[in-house]
C-alpha cells in the first residue's frame, strides 16, 4: 500500500498479478485480491488496468465520489501516468513520440489502419532505461509502440524482447486531482527489475511478522514444472515426483541465511503401505529439523513435523480460507457470522479436521469448536495446536470416527452449527463407511452435513481433486442444496492463493466455496 483514506486506495502492483480475474475460476487478480480481503475494501472500483506482468503504480476508487471523479479525468487526460522500461537495444533519438492506431490482432495489438487511436511519448533516461508517458489509454501501447520503435522491452517476449524473467516494465507514477478536495496529488513506486518478481509478489501479499510459511515456487507457473517448494517456518520443504536434480539443489541452497535447511519429499499416489519412515521427507542439507517445530501463518502458530509419514501437518493451500475464520470475513458483504451473532454463541464443526487448523482459526476468533477425524494421531496433533495458541482444549470437542457414521449421530442429538468445514481427503476409507472419493460421493457428504448446518448457516467446501472442474464441483454442491429443500443466500468461489499461482502451464487444483445457506 502506497496510500490511503476515506476515497482512495494507491497500491504498488506486483508483476505476475492480473488487474483482475481473467474468469471466474482463475487465480485472483490484485482487485479481486483486495476487494475481498477487508471489510473496508468491499466497495473498491477499478479506475484503471495494468498488464499482469507489468508492476507499478495503481488507484482504486472506494467512494462513488472518487469513482465518479477519476473516471472523468482519465477520460479527458488529465489523468498523467509515466513508465519505465528497459531495453537492451540501443537507439541515438533520445526522445520521440509514437502515434498510430493499434488494434487487437489474436493475443497481441498491431499498428495499422484499424482500430483506437494510440499516442506514447519516449524519453531515454540512460542508454537501456526508457521513460515512457503514454498520452492515451489503449491496451499495451507502450508496448506495441516501444517495440515498433526500436525499443523492445526487457522480458516482453510478445512483443520481440530479449529473453528476461519478467517484463521490465514498470508504472513509476501517477499524478490526478483529489476526488473530493480538488488537490493535486502525484504517488510513485520506484522500479527494481533485477528482483526476483516471483518473490517480490509474495512478499506483496504476506507480512513477514505474522506468515513464515508459504510456497515459493509453484511448478510451471514458477518456471520448474512438477517441482514445489514451501518455506516452513527455518526450513525448506521441496516436493516432486522424483528425486532432486542437480539444477534443483542449487536453487534451493539460494533462498538466503534465514533457511537453516531443506528437506525433500516424493510426491507419490502409492503411500498407504509405506511405513512413516519411507513416506516421509528426506533431509537434502543444512540443519536436521527438531521432531517437532512451529510455524506462523496470519500471527497462528502451528506444529509441523518431517518425521510423521507423507503429511507434514498443514496445508498451505488453505491459508486464506483459515484467515477467513480468524477474521470473521469471507468476501466483500458476506461475513462468516451474522451481525446480531457473537463468536462465543458460534459452533463450528470441522469434518475430515485432520490436525484442526480450520478449528483453531475459528477458536482464536472466540467460536466454539467441534474437530471431527478418522485418526486420533491428527487429533491428538490438533489439540497441540490448541495449546500452542493459548486455547482451551476443554471448551472444544475432538470426536474420533467415521465423519458419516458421527454426522448421522449428531442429528440424532440435535445438534446444529454455525459454520461447517467439509475439507476432505480425495480418498479416504473406513470400516462403517467403506471407500470415500471426492468426485463419486461429495454430494454425500454434503446432503450428511446439511441437517446439522443452522438456517442462515455458512458451509466451506472445499476440495483438491484436480481434475474435478469447478464448475461440476459447484453444480454437486448446489444439487445437494437443492435436494435439502434448502436456499443458498450468498456464495463466494474462493481460489488459490497468490502463492500458488494459476497459469495455463500449471491449472488451478483447488476449489473452494463458501455458502450461506437459508
């Protein structure tokens, strides 16, 4: 955040983030990102776009004053916005102006006789660094223009740049009159194209004081496809479906003093019978990690342990969804509670809890909480959890068993909720209910917990079935809904984090959605 008040939000975008979602199951964009993330935010409006791969500085409206305001501004350019770029080509011009027409020509814009009218003016500030203030607002006309120009930018492969790990293209500052005061107003970013802008866009989206877990490389869409790596608390967990090469070493052995070791872990669909030895992650260097160890996420601490089979003790994935029970805030106007209803009248139950991370979010925000799970190892490993973050174990409910056999059991008592997790495994077995599979029998599970959900209750699903498509995931849970004789009031799709980003090399994976069910 660069700057706030009552009418505006100025934020310097990171490179690899969408303005917003290219569709409804993508990855979020930064504005899908912060109209969701605070209360305050619920209103944000989009003023104006970056390219996902371009950094800078953005304004959101928060008011309809502000939007009102800005909208007339750009549109009769009074609005000033100035670039930078770096090129690796040379040029003895040290300035110029570029004006055509640019039109939309499959993934790129051309220059030619069709299309909007584009107007860029180019300033060298030294030999391989542009200043670039585009005079219109056409989509990538600074790129087209730079590149038609002699000038390709840094990274910009559409368009003829050299080969680079980003596109050096930066939007270092904006100038715009005050929505409400009239005053003239002008924010800047500085640029840092030698960064590692895979790094920089988590470090955007994470406080360090309060996250030390997250992944730090996701497969393709980080440049290393079938490889993941997640920074645990000191130590680094690194995850494929074969053994470490050598280029993968190196990489690891570069994330910096603060990782006191690495450890590795092959991904396998073949682990049920391996002992916990054999399926657990092997140590790669550095430091061995003491049997058990915690980590942070959103100022909640959580046990974590290399030493426990496949499974290290949390999902990284689920983060957001976790910080959403620890708020109390799902989405723009969908809290996880009604107003008139306090945190301490709230029961939430948490099917398939493995070690209760959703239940201790929901706990540390003042719910009552019942942890429901097939093994008591998890179990015994959540109420551990409940204890490191000064909770009450015996305010809360830990239920061994089957989650369909103990369902049924607590309609029989007249037991009803608030809020339901239903996270489960893809695959999972027991004695009274035999096999489990996400995709065969979720509606199953659903249509088992609704009885229990409270009218205007909120159900979390969620799933990491990969191949499942979202949209089928969606009309299952909708069905069930139905089949209850029961009416969704508000719904939110929740994707992944913007640590595990979405790109056509590495698809989403992870569907969640929250419901608020009459």
């Amino acid at each position: 955040m660069i700057f706030e008040d009552e009418h505006l939000l100025v934020v310097n975008k990171p490179a690899g983030l969408n303005t917003h979602a290219p569709s409804p199951y993508a990855g979020e964009g930064i504005y899908d990102w912060l109209r969701h993330r605070e209360p305050r935010w619920a209103k944000l409006a989009i003023i104006h776009r970056l390219d996902k791969e371009t950094s800078g500085v953005m304004v959101f409206g928060k008011t309809p004053v502000a939007n009102r305001s800005l909208t007339e501004q750009f549109a009769n350019r009074q609005v000033h916005k100035k670039y930078l770029l770096l090129t690796d080509c040379t040029m003895k011009r040290n300035e110029f102006v570029a004006k055509s027409k640019i039109a939309r020509a499959g993934d790129r814009y051309v220059t030619g006789l069709q299309g909007g009218l584009a107007e860029t003016k180019f300033k060298k500030v030294r030999a391989d660094v542009w200043e670039a203030e585009p005079l219109t607002g056409r989509t990538h006309q600074i790129r087209v223009h730079a590149a038609e120009n002699g000038l390709p930018i840094l990274g910009d492969a559409l368009y003829g740049g050299s080969a680079f790990p980003r596109v050096c293209l930066h939007a270092a500052q904006i100038s715009f009159k005050h929505p409400a005061s009239g005053e003239a107003l002008t924010f800047s970013a500085p640029s840092d194209f030698a960064a590692d802008a895979r790094a920089t866009l988590r470090e955007a989206v994470m406080d360090a004081n309060e996250t030390n877990a997250y992944r730090i490389i996701h497969g393709a869409s980080d440049g290393w496809p079938g490889w993941y790596v997640e920074r645990v608390g000191d130590f680094l967990l690194s995850q494929s479906e074969t053994p470490l090469t050598k280029p993968q070493q190196e990489r690891l052995s570069q994330f910096g003093p603060q990782i006191r070791g690495a450890y590795h872990k092959i991904l396998s669909r073949h682990v049920r019978g391996a002992n916990a030895t054999e399926a657990s992650p092997q140590h790669v260097f550095g430091e061995t990690a003491p049997e058990r160890f915690t980590i942070r996420e959103n100022g909640i601490q959580f046990e974590l342990s290399f030493n426990e089979g496949y499974s290290v003790g949390l999902f990284l994935d689920q983060r957001d969804n976790r910080r959403r029970l620890l708020t109390g805030h799902v989405a723009a106007d969908f809290p996880v509670l009604n107003a008139h209803l306090p945190p301490h009248t709230s029961h939430l139950l948490n099917v398939f809890s493995y070690t209760c991370g959703f239940s201790v979010c929901a706990a540390k925000s003042g719910m009552r909480t019942t942890s429901l799970d097939l093994s008591k190892k998890y179990l015994e490993w959540g109420r551990r959890n409940f204890a490191l973050n000064n909770l009450d174990r015996s305010e809360h409910d830990f239920i061994f068993g089957d989650a369909f056999d103990w369902m049924r059991r607590l309609v029989k008592k007249s037991r009803a909720f608030d809020v339901i997790v239903l996270d489960p495994p893809t695959f999972s077995q027991s004695k009274e209910r035999g096999v489990f599979r996400v995709e065969k029998n979720y509606g199953e599970l659903v249509a088992a917990a609704l009885p229990l959900l409270k009218p205007a209750g909120v159900l979390l699903a969620s799933t990491n079935a990969a191949d499942w498509p979202p949209e089928k995931f969606i009309a299952v849970i909708e069905a069930s809904v139905r089949g209850a004789k029961r009416k969704i009031l508000k719904q939110h799709y929740a994707p992944q984090p913007p640590d595990f980003p979405v790109s056509r090399a590495e698809p989403a994976y992870l569907k969640t959605v929250w419901m608020k069910v009459a």
